[in-house]
C-alpha cells in the first residue's frame, strides 16, 4: 500500500471519532512527509527515512520555506511545532500497526525534539489593554471574551446567543469546542467588564436570523476573521508580541496559575481532559518567573511576620 493512500484510510478512520481541525492538523503534518520521502510504500518506511525529516523540519530547507505552520523563513520550524510532527507521525505509524497494515511501527525510535527551555508566549497583559483601547464595540467584545474565558477560537465563533448567561453570578456561556468525535460543550465564566462588552455589543448587533453572537460581513464570523481582526488590533495598538487567539488562552492559563490557582482547576478552565496537557503547554516556567515564583511561594527565607 502506497503512503498516501494509508493516509486516506487513516483520515477515514478519524471520521466520528476525531474533531474536523483535528483531522486537517494530521493530514497537514502527514502531507508534508508524503511530500518529503515521496509516495513510497509503507513497508518501504524506515527510520533512517523518519529521522531525515525530522532534521529536514528542524533545519533550513528550501523544500519547507512555503509552508503554511513554518513561523519564519529564516530557519526551521519552532520545537513545540516539530514535536507535533513527530506525534503525529507516532499516531499513524501505531495506526498501521494496529490495522494489521505493519508489524512493527517504523517511529517507535523516532524522539521528540527537547521541550525549548522558555514556555509558548502569551500576549501580555499591557497589550491586551491596548488592543481594547483602539477596539470598536464588537470587536472589544472579542477581546474580553477570549482574555476573560481563555477559551478556544472554534468556541468563541461558534458561540450563539442563547449561550449567554449574563444575568448569572458569575456571568456565564456554554461553549462548544473540539474534541473526540466533534465538539464538545462546556462553561465558561466572565465577570462585569466582560458582560458589559457583550451588552454593548448585542444592543448594536445587525439583525439576523442567525443567533451566532459575532457576525462579520457575509455571516458568523470566523476563525480567519478572528485571526484578522486581533491582527488590525494589534497594527493599530503598535504592539510587536504574539496577538493570535491562542496566546490569549496561554495568557488565561498562565494568569491564573500566576495567581495560585492549581493546575486541576486551570484545566477543567481549559477544557482539557487532564492536567498532563494543561502541564506540559501552560505550566512552564522562564528562569526569571521560576524565580519569583520561589520567593513568593518559598517558606523558608519569610520573616515569623510574614508566616
């Protein structure tokens, strides 16, 4: 069986049992191995051949200098994106096995790269506060709801009006968001700014038959909207850090982990399905912060006063 069409079958797996994003993620990171071995058998698969793309990703290569998860032209992808090829690559590879398809997996050796000593950046909470200053009413409501609920972008575009719960103490909002099988729904919690945002909001909000809560131009706003407007956001607040939804939700984690919050309950915040995920992404520390972590948190070095 050639590559490509195992990777049909494996995408056809995936159906009913895997969100669509999560079927796009594999196939985009499984194409780009077609791409580099070519459409070779499966049984053809080596780990010498594994290890060359891995170094490929890591490394400048011209072959990789379009790609649409690349973050920069200058070098190789990030870290935290190459291990997210290689478990990818791991996932098929088992698949096979699984399926009858190969005896062994020829990945079962292929390592992860080291985890980068500094964490995924958020956006910081001074750039938040001036992306809201140059934001207009729907769009200040955008950014409150993503600072405010850390939740995912598919969440906040597909969030509807009878999901709101602004008269509830806290405020509140069913979300629905990836997950095994498609979407999966959850609550999450926002206070007085946020409900005033989304007020403002509703009061101004074209009249439509559909109940989505953001609307672009032609519909329900969607996640590329999202991504342009922080985008036109940021060029106008003049900000040079990371402005994408996703460092809102690294911001979210990170403030309340920051503040003593445990990682159980950032992760039930998150929707994760375990404190592994919610660790191993959002519990990481600089030097910097470990040590201003050590003097607050620390006992011995405090003062009777203090204790």
């Amino acid at each position: 069986m050639k590559l490509s069409e195992a990777l049909r079958e494996f995408d056809l797996s995936l159906v009913g049992n895997a969100a669509d994003s999560t079927r796009v993620w594999y196939q985009q990171r499984l194409g780009a191995l077609v791409e580099f071995t070519g459409d070779v058998e499966i049984e053809e698969l080596t780990i010498s051949d594994l290890r060359r793309w891995r170094a490929s990703l890591i490394e400048r290569d011209e072959r990789w200098s379009d790609h649409p998860t690349r973050p920069e032209q200058e070098g190789g992808l990030s870290p935290w994106t190459v291990r997210g090829y290689v478990r990818a690559v791991r996932a098929f590879c088992n698949w096979l096995v699984a399926e009858g398809l190969l005896i062994s997996s020829p990945a079962a050796r292929l390592r992860l790269p080291p985890k980068p000593q500094n964490p995924p950046k958020a956006v910081s909470n001074e750039d938040v506060l001036a992306m809201l200053e140059v934001a207009g009413v729907r769009d200040r409501a955008i950014v409150c709801v993503l600072a405010a609920t850390g939740c995912r972008v598919g969440g906040l575009c597909d969030l509807r009006l009878p999901d709101l719960e602004l008269e509830h103490e806290p405020a509140r909002a069913m979300v629905r968001e990836k997950g095994r099988g498609g979407k999966k729904s959850r609550l999450v919690f926002f206070g007085p700014q946020t409900v005033e945002s989304l007020r403002a909001w509703i009061v101004i909000r074209p009249d439509s038959e559909d109940d989505h809560v953001f609307l672009g131009q032609r519909g329900p706003l969607m996640e590329s909207g999202v991504y342009q407007v922080l985008r036109r956001l940021a060029k106008a607040a003049g900000i040079k850090g990371r402005f994408n939804p996703h460092a809102f939700r690294h911001a979210f984690a990170r403030g309340a982990l920051e503040n003593g919050a445990d990682l159980g309950t950032v992760s039930q915040l998150l929707g994760h399905s375990g404190i592994g995920v919610t660790n191993e992404f959002y519990g990481r520390w600089s030097v910097e912060e470990l040590g201003k972590r050590s003097e607050r948190y620390g006992w011995f070095e405090k003062s009777e006063e203090d204790l």
